[in-house]
C-alpha cells in the first residue's frame, strides 16, 4: 500500500509532463503552420502584383513631344556667328625614304647612317590642328593657327568650314608665342571672324572652344567652359618662352590647337594652344586647357603680315640659369651673397652688343630688368620681349658680390624664327 501510494505521484506527474510536452509541441506545430499560412498568403499577393500583366503589344501609343528647349541661346548664336570661319589646318610632309634594308620592324638604313635616306618628293599629312579666319582683303583671306600646327610643314592645306579643301601659303610664324598666319584664296570665305578685348574678360564667364579635336573628321565640334583664370604664366611657345595664356576648362584635346576661344557675344578672346594632360608624377588631369589671349595675338599677327616674322630686342649674351650653378661655385667664382639664389649667369657678350655697351660682363648675374624679378633664362626672356627695339631698360645685377645697375639701350634686333640655346648665344 505504501509503496503504491509512493508510486502515484509520481505516475501523475508524469502524465501532466507528456500532457504539457503534447500541448507545447502542438503548439509548435500549430504556430509553424500558421506562420506558414501567412508567409505564403503574403507571397501570393507579391507575386501578383509584380507580374508582368498579359495583353496586347501591338498598340505602342509613345511619341515624342515638342521641344521646349530654347534652340537660340547664347551659345547656339554665338556659335553660329563664328563657326563658318573656323577651319582645319593640315601639315603635310616629305615621305622620307631610306636605302637600307627591310628589317621585321620596318625600314632601317644601313649602318644608321642618316645620309642614306632621302625625300621622295612625295607629300603625306604629317598632323593636323585648327584655324580661324579672321581677315578678307580683296581675293586673299588670312587665317591665325598656331606655329606649332604648321612647324616642319613642306605644304599646308586648309579645310573650310563648308568642307571645301584649298591650298594655304605660310605667311609667318613666331615660336616664342606660337603663333602663325596664313593665307588662302577668299573665293570660298564668307565668314571672318572678330576679335575681343581679352583685357575686358572675368573669371567665371562662358566660352567656347572651336575646332577640330583629333583632326578634321570632327572639325567644327564646339565645347563650352568657363575662363577659369585669365593670366596664367606658362611656357606656350616652342621656344620655351613665359608667356600670359588664359586658362579654360572647355575641353581642348590634339587637334584643338589653333582654334578659336571665344565669348558669348561670338568674338574670339583668344587662340587654343595647349592643355595639361597630367603632372609631373603621371596622374590624369582634366578641364585645363590654355589659349593665347586675343590682343597678343593681334599684336603678333599684324606683325607678321608686315613683315613675315617678328623682331624682338636682344641683349647679345649667352647665358645660364643660376640654379645650374653649384653652390660652391656661386661662392667661390661668382662670389654671390647667400642672400642671391635665383638669377641669369652671363656666360658670354658679343661684342658691340646692347649688354657690350651697357658695360654688362661675362659671369654677372642678372636678378632684375625693368620692373621684373629675373629667376631665369625664360623670365629673362619673358621681360626683354615687353620691349620693343629701341627701348631702354634699367638692369639689375651682380658683379664680385654687389649689386649694381645699368641701363641698357635695346639698339639690336633678334629675328625670332626657331627655338636657339640658351648656354650659348642665344641672341638674348
């Protein structure tokens, strides 16, 4: 009896244990299936209101509607005033031949004796860049490019805006700017295009650039910017001259050069030459091309259709740059001051020159002509070309350690045809 009595609770307890195992568990089930059920209610709806509803294809009701952008802006008009002067330049050269043998990679002379090879006489396009007509005077019409454009050409063609390809004749250039002129038959121009003032610009204003980038299969593109400075000190001729170029961020890719810069009002401010493609460690740069400022190049062309080149004042020295010379040197031979770290070391003085008879000689340093700090050979260059011959100028230097001054008459002519060496006589 005892040991039935033990035995009882135990049994019950058991059996409300298998009751709350079977109620949990079937409340398990029972929630699953529930959870379930919803699940894929909620499914069906989704599916059915994202499926791709059956009907007919055929009735394709879109159409387009009418423009409401303005077709006649500032740029579409100013555009339209200037394009059909713009034209596309083309270098053409002599096919140079060779009487060497026909190695795997091509033609090469005997011996690498350059006397080998000769010109065929037959021309091919060597490079092309743009050009804008800018003057009609009777049956001739001259056209501005850059000299770089032209440089090494044997014959120049032109092609109009109209598509027409005529023959060009070079009038003149001018390496320390980079700039040309040429001139075809007017026959076929009937749009001459107008210069502004490119002293009278702001940063921030619209332009357009016009040309051909990449060559005359997309002449006449346009693209627009904002002049992002207007004076910037670069190197813009090909002789390595610093010059004052306005900076733009309208894209200006090879075939660009020579092309106008121009305003709203459809004048051009200034001539695309260059842009900078990336630094000096290889990284990718956009959005900054240069153009020559139009009153330069006024001031240049109408030189040049006088009389065929520009004659710039030279100071008959050869010349170094200071930074080239040792520290110890600059010490013990030139005898400068600590305080003197940048300047132009004459080299040499030709006799009977403007610096001969200004007293200059050889192994002064110039710091200083006119109003303009000389740190090198190009600022040196860049200030003597603000003068024209016959000018005077106050020139400062170094001789033994003290500085001293001297005027110096700017009587003597440098012909600016190629890039000379500034180590030697450079005709400065």
């Amino acid at each position: 009896m005892n040991n039935d009595n033990q035995r009882s609770p135990r049994r019950t307890n058991r059996f409300w244990a298998k009751v709350a195992g079977i109620g949990l568990v079937a409340g398990l089930i029972g929630g699953g299936v529930a959870f379930s059920v919803g699940n894929a209610v909620q499914h069906h709806e989704e599916v059915a209101s994202t499926r791709v509803p059956s009907g007919s294809n055929k009735s394709g009701g879109t159409q387009v509607n009418k423009n409401k952008a303005d077709l006649n802006g500032k740029a579409t008009k100013a555009y339209d005033s200037v394009q059909g002067a713009v034209v596309s330049v083309i270098n053409k050269q002599k096919v140079q031949q060779g009487n060497g043998t026909l190695g795997i990679f091509g033609l090469y002379s005997n011996g690498g004796n350059s006397s080998n090879s000769s010109n065929s006489g037959k021309l091919q396009t060597a490079s092309e860049g743009s050009g804008v007509i800018y003057k009609k005077d009777g049956k001739t019409a001259y056209i501005v490019t850059n000299n770089h454009v032209v440089k090494g050409s044997n014959a120049l063609q032109v092609i109009l805006s109209n598509g027409k390809k005529v023959d060009a004749d070079l009038v003149g250039t001018d390496a320390a700017t980079d700039l040309a002129v040429l001139k075809i038959n007017a026959a076929n121009v009937t749009t001459v295009a107008q210069f502004g003032n490119s002293n009278s610009i702001a940063a921030g204003q619209d332009v357009l650039a016009i040309g051909s980038p990449m060559g005359s299969e997309y002449a006449n593109t346009v693209t627009k910017g904002i002049v992002s400075a207007k004076n910037r000190t670069l190197k813009a001729g090909t002789d390595g001259t610093l010059t004052s170029v306005i900076q733009t961020d309208a894209a200006i890719n090879s075939g660009n050069s020579g092309g106008p810069l121009i305003n709203m009002a459809g004048q051009v401010i200034g001539i695309n030459s260059m842009k900078l493609s990336s630094d000096n460690e290889g990284s990718s740069i956009e959005g900054m091309g240069f153009a020559i400022p139009s009153n330069e190049v006024v001031s240049i062309i109408n030189q040049l259709i006088k009389n065929g080149k520009i004659e710039r004042p030279a100071l008959g020295i050869g010349m170094v740059d200071l930074s080239n010379v040792t520290t110890d040197q600059q010490q013990s031979v030139l005898k400068l001051p600590s305080s003197v770290s940048k300047g132009v070391v004459i080299m040499q003085v030709a006799d009977g020159s403007a610096a001969a008879n200004a007293g200059l000689k050889q192994y002064d340093v110039i710091t200083q002509l006119g109003d303009t700090k000389v740190t090198n050979t190009n600022t040196l260059k860049a200030a003597l070309y603000k003068y024209k011959v016959g000018d005077s100028a106050k020139i400062t230097y170094y001789r033994n350690g003290k500085q001293q001054t001297s005027t110096v008459h700017l009587t003597k002519v440098a012909s600016d045809n190629n890039s000379q060496s500034t180590q030697q006589d450079d005709g400065q």
